[in-house]
C-alpha cells in the first residue's frame, strides 16, 4: 500500500508542485499584506517552471499508468495538457505583470494562488478516468475561473461579468452531473472503461444514454463556448480582465476539449490493437451529433462576430467559431482526428494569446477596446500593428502562418472519414471570418490617424511576450513537421 502510494504521488508530481505554489502564495497572502504583491508573480512563474519541469521528467520515462486506483491516467494525451497548462499560466502571469487592469490592485497573492489552482483543474480534467474525478476537476478549474473573471474589483463590468459566468456555470454543471447520473445508474461503475464494457456487452434502452449524453455534452459544451451553451463567452470576455480573458480562450477551451476526448474515446469507443484503431461502439449517433453542432457552432460564431464593435467580444465570437472548428475532429472516430485536435489547440495558443497580448497593450495607453479606435494604429505603432496583423491573419487560416496548418489537418481528417458537407460549411466560414478580422487591419492600416491618438507604449516585457507567440505563429505555418509528430504521439491515451 504504501509503495503504491508513493508510486501516484510521484505520477502527479506537477499538481502537487501547483498546489504548493498555490499555498505559499495564500501564506504570502497573510504574511506580505503591505507588500506591492510583485513577489507573488515571481513566485508563480517559479512553480509553473517547476511543474513543467516535473511533466517533462514524465514525459522521458513514459510508460501507460493510472494512479489513485485507475482514477488518474498518466499517458502522453494527459500530459500534453499539463505542458499547456502550466505554459498558459506563465504567459498569464507575465501579462499581469504589464496590465493595467491587474497590477495597480491588490489581492496578487491571492491572484497567484487562484492561477495556481487553475492549472490542477486542468490538468486533472485531462488525467481523470472517471466520473466523480471528472466533476470535481472541472468543478476546481470552475470555480477559479468565476474568481479570476471577478477580479478587477472595482469594475461593474468585471462583476457582472463574474455574476454570469457563476450562473450559467452552475447551470452547465447541474446539467452534466445528471447525465452522470444516469450513467452511473445503468453501469452501476464511476469507471469510464467499465461503461464501455456495458455498451459493448449489455443491451438496455437507447433513450437513456440519449439523454445521459445530451447533458454530459452540454455540461463539457459550456466549457468550450459550443453552441447553444455559448452565450455566457461575449459578456464574460468584455468583462473579464484581458489576461484573464486570454486564459479563458485558450486555456479553459483545452481543458474542456481535453475532457470531453477523454470521456467520448474512453467510454463511448474501442481501441482495436496496439495500433490505436478505434471502434465506436456507443448505440447512439453521437458522432452525427457532434458534426451538427459543429456546424452550428462555427456559423454562429462567424455571423455574429462580423457586427461586434468591442475587439474582446469579437475575439470571443471568434473563440466560439475556432471550437466549432475543433469539433469537426470530434465528429470522427481516428487516432489522426485527436491529432489534429491537438495540433489545432497548440497553434490556436499562440495565435489566440498573441491577439490578446495585443489587445492589452492598447487598452493600456487608449483605455479602450473599441475597433474604431484602432483607425490608424499602423502609423503610431508600427510593429504592434504589424503583428496583430499577423495574429489575425493566421487566425483566420491564411497561408504561410500556423493557423492555416491547423485548419488543414482537421480538415484533412474529416475528408479521410468522409464528411464532405462539414468540410465545405467549414471552409465557407473561414472565408465570412476573413471580413470581420480584415476590418480590425483595414483600421490599422487604411484609415486616418486621429490627431489626438496618444502614443502607444509597449513596453519591454510585452514586447518580448508578444515577439515570442510571433515565432511559432510563422514558425509551424512553415515546418510543422516536428509539432504534428509531437501531436501524433500525444494522441496516444491509456
């Protein structure tokens, strides 16, 4: 017993090392009340350094394990997510260090240890084989998602914000944890691979696992902004501090993709051989399901992004298209749709968080967010405005940058397994994107400066956040070689 307790607290090295930070920064807390907080953000880079550091000594001595009585996975799926996670919260970190809207006011410690918190949820919900786990990582990542939303304090905005995100939260949470239920009420098993011994072997109404599965979705939906449980994303990320906004777009939308492909290829599909082909095995056309609100879910998002004046609610109208986007990889069984999923959330990363670490840095100096306020940027801040440029651009597929590569695989994908119809609704919305991201450059670039546009002071740090997202962005749109293979490899799941 105590050999196999040791044996999982060392498997779960970087959460362990993330709640240790998270603790330390909560003494600091009590103990540093008239420090400016400073320290804590040296602190939190420190502990995500070290988390990472422990997910890459996994990651060389790999070998598929499960801990906690085959509660947690440890496979190359769930530690691509780790990486990510703990990637997402320096950036975060390194944003706050710079925005207006997080380092005038106080509670950085507390600041740290909710960040911290943040990147357990997340990379639980990528490990966890079964269902109480599941609830209680989303649950852990949810609740600090509500605190950071609400952290600029003294915004209504951010409040309300807050408020919404609690609310429609609780309602998504409510919903998925039914569908659990019934789950569990049929399989009599918390055990994902026990419920695929039961689709495989038992028969018992195909209504139940309808309804089951319809809440489990909407309750994984909620977390990466898929129509219909999308609606809570404009105001929460307008109202959310940028860098939070930043997390949620990128970081909170690969966690839930995470779960929901753990939950769908482990409960719902068969793995045939070493060679990881996959059978579905489920009764019910979820997969017919899934491409439907695919479909939905990146023509919502395109259509209703094209009137948006705020760039954040542009950015989450455009966050909600990007998931339909993913979810075309969803909507087929293969080892190389998980790939392109992944490989789509790495690119997505740095071209999403770039756009943002843009948006900061101009509501720093403007105090603004509104697009028409961009109206000649180009001429006050040059490279700034050459690199949203490039951020949108690759955001919207555009050849020679990363997102073009990343559309590409998932098409490719679907096209392998047949969905013709989903790829040509796909390709017909990155072409409605083009308008709404090329009105942010025509501002820039084609129309006049205003005489009392303030210069805009980028700044040393945000320069290099900004220099070092610009890289990979054009890097993998030119040799994307070695990130589709280190996506392939982390498709592998136990």
């Amino acid at each position: 017993m105590q050999e196999s307790l040791t044996k999982s607290l060392f498997l779960i090295t970087p959460e362990l090392i993330a709640t240790i930070t998270s603790l330390v920064a909560l003494i600091g807390a009590m103990l540093m009340k008239k420090s400016r907080g400073n320290e804590a953000f040296y602190i939190g880079i420190i502990g995500m350094i070290g988390s990472i550091a422990a997910t890459a000594i996994l990651y060389n001595r790999l070998t598929l394990d499960t801990c906690f009585y085959n509660m947690i996975a440890i496979d190359p799926f769930s530690l691509f997510f780790r990486f990510l996670a703990y990637t997402s919260i320096i950036y975060v970190l390194l944003m706050a260090f710079s925005s207006r809207e997080i380092k005038d006011t106080k509670g950085k410690w507390e600041f740290v240890a909710i960040l911290s918190g943040f990147g357990v949820g997340m990379s639980m919900m990528a490990s966890s084989m079964n269902i109480i786990m599941i609830y209680l990582s989303m649950e852990l990542l949810s609740v600090m998602s509500y605190l950071l939303v609400s952290y600029a304090k003294g915004e209504r905005r951010s409040k309300e914000a807050g408020l919404k995100y609690i609310i429609y939260g609780s309602i998504a949470s409510g919903f998925m944890l039914y569908g659990m239920s019934l789950l569990y009420g049929i399989s009599h098993s918390l055990d994902l691979r026990n419920i695929l011994v039961l689709f495989m072997n038992y028969h018992y109404p195909h209504i139940i696992v309808y309804v089951a599965t319809l809440f489990v979705l909407a309750g994984f939906g909620f977390k990466i902004a898929m129509v219909p449980m999308h609606m809570w994303a404009p105001d929460v990320y307008e109202g959310a501090p940028t860098p939070i906004t930043a997390l949620l777009a990128v970081a909170s939308k690969a966690a839930g993709f995470a779960v929901v492909l753990r939950f769908f290829y482990t409960a719902f599909i068969s793995t045939v051989s070493l060679t990881q082909y996959y059978v579905n095995v489920s009764p019910i056309k979820w997969l017919t399901l899934i491409s439907i609100i695919s479909a939905f879910t990146m023509t919502i998002g395109n259509i209703v992004a094209i009137p948006q004046n705020n760039i954040k609610r542009m950015l989450a109208y455009s966050s909600i298209a990007h998931a339909g986007y993913m979810l075309i990889g969803l909507s087929i069984v293969s080892k190389d749709a998980i790939g392109a999923i992944l490989l789509y959330l790495v690119v997505y990363f740095f071209m999403n968080l770039g756009a943002f670490v843009v948006v900061m840095v101009v509501d720093n100096s403007l105090h603004t967010e509104d697009i028409n306020n961009y109206s000649g940027l180009s001429r006050v801040s040059p490279g700034l405005s050459a690199a949203m440029t490039i951020f949108l651009f690759s955001l919207t597929g555009i050849p020679p940058f990363a997102g073009f590569i990343g559309k590409v695989v998932v098409f490719l994908a679907a096209v392998d397994k047949g969905l013709y119809w989903l790829v040509i609704v796909a390709v017909l919305n990155t072409v409605v994107s083009l308008y709404y991201y090329a009105r942010v450059v025509k501002k820039m670039y084609l129309e006049a400066t205003p005489s009392n546009l303030p210069p805009i002071k980028v700044g040393v740090l945000p320069a290099i956040i900004i220099i070092s997202l610009l890289i990979p962005t054009i890097l993998f749109g030119i040799w994307w070689a070695p990130l589709e293979s280190f996506t392939h490899f982390s498709s592998f799941m136990y």
